[in-house]
C-alpha cells in the first residue's frame, strides 16, 4: 500500500511508515494539479495546515483510507466527504501540549521578571535596575481555570516552582481534583478572588467568549497577572486593557487574540502586557510528535487496527447503526441540556434506556451522550472514539440500565443523577423531544436558546413571563408548562428566538412566585 506524505513531518514519521511496509512518497512540493491526478493511486495520505484536503481532493482518492492530520485541527480537511466516502480522519491532539504548558510558564515568568522591556532598555543602552523590580512566584496563588491535559500540566510545574496551585472546571471531578493535587474551586469568582496569577486553558464556545470580562477583572485581586495561551476571544481585550491601565491588572501575557494577525491595537500600546503571534504550540518537539503520532494512526487504520484519535468513526455494527443513528441528535442534545442544568459539574450519572431500544447494544447512544456532556468542556473535537477516554480523565462515571418497559413511549431516554434529570424521545424521523426535566413531564421541542422557570402553579404566572418578555422585545418560540399537581411547584419552559440578559432574568425571579430561572444555551 502507498501513503503520500504530502506535507512535511518528522523524519522519524516517515521511517515509521517505512518500517511497517508502506510505499511512502514524501512530496511536499507536489501542485494541487499534480495531486488531483495522481491521489487515486495512494491508500493513505498525510497533510499538515498547508495542504487543503476539500471535496474534489477526497472525490479522486478512490483507494484512499485513512487521511493523517499531523497537528490539532482538521479545518483543512472536509471530514464530511471523507466520512461519506468511508475514509478515516486521524490527528494528533496531544502532540503540543507540553510546548503550550511551557509557553504558559514562560510567559508566567516574563511577566514577574520585566523580561522583555529589560531586554529592550539594556539593548537602547539603559541601565535601569530599579524599574524593572520583578516578583517571586513562590507562595504565590495560580489559578488555572480549564484543567484539561494543558491545564494540568501547567499546574504540575507551577507546584513544582512553590505556588499554591487552585483551579476551577466544572466538567472535572472533585476526585480527579484531589489525584491533581489542585484545590478545587466551587465558582469561577471564587478562583479570581484567591488568585495572584490566573493562566487560562479552555476551549473557546458560547460559553467562554468573553469569559473574563468588566465583572471578572473587579472580582480579582489588585496587581493580579494573567496569562491566556488558550483561545482569542476568551478575555475581552477591551476590558483587559481598562484593567491594566486602571491598575488593577499587574500584566498581561498573551498569545491568542480575538482577531489574528494582531499587528495593531491597544494591548500593543502597554508595556505590562507581553505578546507572542500564537506560538504556544511551536516547537520542534510538538512538530515531531505530531509527526510522529499521524504516522502511528496512519498504520493501525491501514492494518485496520484500533484507531485511537479517529474523529469520525462509528463503533457500533452497521446493522445496529442504522437503528441508532436517528437517536444520536437526540442524545446529545440530553447530555448538553443535563450538564447545563448542572452548571457542568456531573460527577457520575445513570442513563436509562428504556422500550425497544434497550434490546440493543447502546455504546453508541452512551457515547454520543458524553459528547455532548463534554463538547464544552475540553479544547480538541470530541468523538466517539476519544469521548470515554476524555470522560474518564475527568473522573466522569456514567452507568447503563435498560427495560423493555416504556409505559408512554415507544422508547424513552433518560439522564439522571443526585440532583438532575433529563429524558427524551422521537416523536418521528428528526423530530426529537425532551419529555421530562427533573420530575416534570413536559413537551419540548430542542432549541438554541432555552430559558427554565421554577415556580408556583397558579393563574397569571405564565403572562407575567410573557409580559417581561414582550417588554423587552425578546420573543418566544414556544413554550410548555410542567407541573405535579395542581396549585403545586411547576416549570416553565420557554424555547427562545435570542439570548436572554441577565437583567431580564433578574426581572422573571423577582416574580412574586418564581423560585429561580436558568438560561441554557444548547
């Protein structure tokens, strides 16, 4: 069989793929013309960032099985055509993140020592010792807030160097905190009060942009120091600046940016802030591992072999697929709405699989559940090859049961846990429902934006909601009510057009009846 090395990687990659018996043609300066003719004749195929693997490329490759990706992202890559046509996509997401936890570190240690505006004034001819007063990291407080394989890592060196190491994720659990050894915080403000130093590991979604904004830099200690060697947009840049120019922020370390290049801007104009073009993953070390890591996916796919960093393969028999495909969106969109309910902090749940489907090996189901329990929390694409292994390292325990027993439904679903639950159904081809939140049976069509009100059944709750609602321009889409008994405790579920602002929901609980309200983003 042939592999195309059509990028460049690690020599070491490359005799790996020889070693296993593979006609490797390394060809890094082969034109996409010349690749269109000639890709038909290659079984595997490896690219990097530069080469774009689109719908034309994958419609050729007539013998292709497996496309490497050696590196994180597969933006390059149509991953759809590859999965229509039966080829495996691989990459290697864990080839840089020790030249990102040492970024993070460095950038730390810039920033206490005036490293870089040193640099510069002795090099202009100065001598100023006095200006440059740095700071110990020593019994100093770091916050790491996303404590996935970067986040951990960071934290390990920063314990290594004396720091007292606290941390907030709430898709890990207190176990995992305690094997880390990373005092666990309840709240994201509860981080930013304690923290001298703040170094942020998180993926970048609804959920984190602008994480760290106006109301989190008030929440921080005077002459904290930040580092984001995660994604742009997680710091709102602007109220980053405010920060440090009001001084409340010491300095900034920054390697992601909401828009790139950033070759202009105001975060350029502030000598407390030192910046870096996205290099944290930069080195030669993580370009051979990545290299090196593709090459060894490559070969199990083609000795069809477990592929352990696959990121669109099924596990389940084509003839069980095809009865539990059109239950995946509906499973992941439970596993979204449960960890939301819960502000992320699962720990251990049930899933129960209950009416014809329990007669079925549900691994499947099960996975793509963790999928969208977990999509939100870590920074590389969750699969369902990596989505056990993912839930695993954050200490996350998900049960089975099953029944052949469905009293209302066909089949029904069910997430549950110490203080949440969730169920749904079809009620049709893509037509998936959530039938129960907590103990209330319900009737709700999935939606982007969804607001749960907590309160009194008793006559006007629902107008008075819908008034704050109509007052303010925000329209409904749909909304169900769900009660145990009549005049008893109920909710309220509102599928919305738009996000719901804080004020508003600070409108909706001073409701003479309502208990609490929570605005979840699926």
């Amino acid at each position: 069989m042939k592999i195309l090395v059509k990028d460049r990687i690690a020599e070491d990659g490359v005799e790996k793929l020889k070693e296993a018996g593979f006609e490797v043609n390394v060809a890094t300066d082969m034109p996409r013309e010349e690749m269109l003719e000639k890709i038909g004749e290659y079984d595997g195929l490896i690219v990097r960032s530069a080469t774009k693997v689109d719908e034309e490329i994958i419609s050729k490759a007539d013998k292709l099985k497996v496309i490497g990706r050696a590196g994180i992202g597969v933006d390059n890559i149509d991953v759809e055509a590859a999965t229509k046509k039966g080829v495996i996509v691989a990459n290697a997401p864990e080839s840089n993140i020790v030249s990102v936890a040492e970024h993070a570190i460095a950038l730390l240690f810039a920033l206490c020592r005036h490293v870089p505006c040193a640099d510069v004034s002795v090099k202009s001819g100065k001598w100023e010792k006095s200006k440059f007063e740095g700071a110990e990291v020593q019994d100093k407080v770091l916050g790491v807030v996303g404590v996935g394989k970067i986040g951990t890592l960071v934290a390990s060196r920063a314990r290594g160097l004396g720091m007292r190491v606290i941390g907030f994720d709430p898709y890990v659990s207190k176990e995992r905190f305690r094997q880390l050894g990373i005092e666990e915080m309840e709240t994201l403000a509860d981080l930013l009060k304690q923290a001298d130093f703040i170094s942020l590991h998180l993926p970048k979604t609804k959920e984190t942009v602008g994480l760290i904004g106006k109301k989190e830099f008030a929440l921080m200690k005077d002459g904290v120091r930040i580092v984001n060697t995660a994604r742009g947009g997680i710091v709102d840049e602007g109220a980053l600046v405010e920060a440090i120019k009001s001084g409340k922020v010491a300095g900034a370390g920054i390697d992601v940016f909401s828009q790139e290049p950033y070759t202009s801007g105001p975060l350029l104009d502030l000598d407390q802030v030192i910046v870096t073009p996205h290099i944290a993953a930069s080195t030669r070390e993580a370009q051979d591992k990545a290299g090196i890591i593709t090459a060894e996916q490559v070969i199990a796919a083609l000795k069809g072999e477990f592929v352990r960093n696959a990121i669109n393969v099924p596990i389940a028999a084509p003839e069980v697929l095809d009865v539990l495909r059109p239950f995946l969106p509906l499973v992941e969109v439970l596993g979204k709405l449960y960890v939301r309910l819960l502000d992320g902090r699962v720990g251990s749940l049930e899933v129960e699989y209950a009416g014809e489907l329990a007669k079925y090996d549900t691994a499947l189901l099960t996975v793509a559940m963790l999928r969208g329990i977990l999509e939100s929390a870590v920074q590389e694409p969750v699969t369902y090859v990596n989505a056990p292994v993912l839930a695993k390292e954050r200490g996350l325990e998900v049960r089975e049961s099953k029944t052949t027993v469905s009293r209302e439904y066909v089949n029904l679903i069910t997430l549950k846990g110490k203080t949440a639950k969730v169920s749904g159904t079809l009620f049709g081809p893509d037509k998936p429902r959530i039938v129960g939140i907590y103990d209330y049976d319900v009737d709700v069509v999935p939606s982007q934006y969804m607001l749960i009100v907590h309160n009194e059944d008793k006559p006007g709750m629902i107008g008075k909601i819908g008034t704050i609602m109509g007052d303010h321009n925000l329209n409904i889409a749909r909304m169900q009510f769900g009660r145990r008994k009549a005049r008893g405790d109920a909710i309220s579920v509102l599928s919305m057009d738009e996000m719901v602002p804080d004020d508003v929901l600070k409108e909706i609980e001073a409701i003479d009846g309502v208990t609490k309200s929570k605005f979840i983003i699926l």
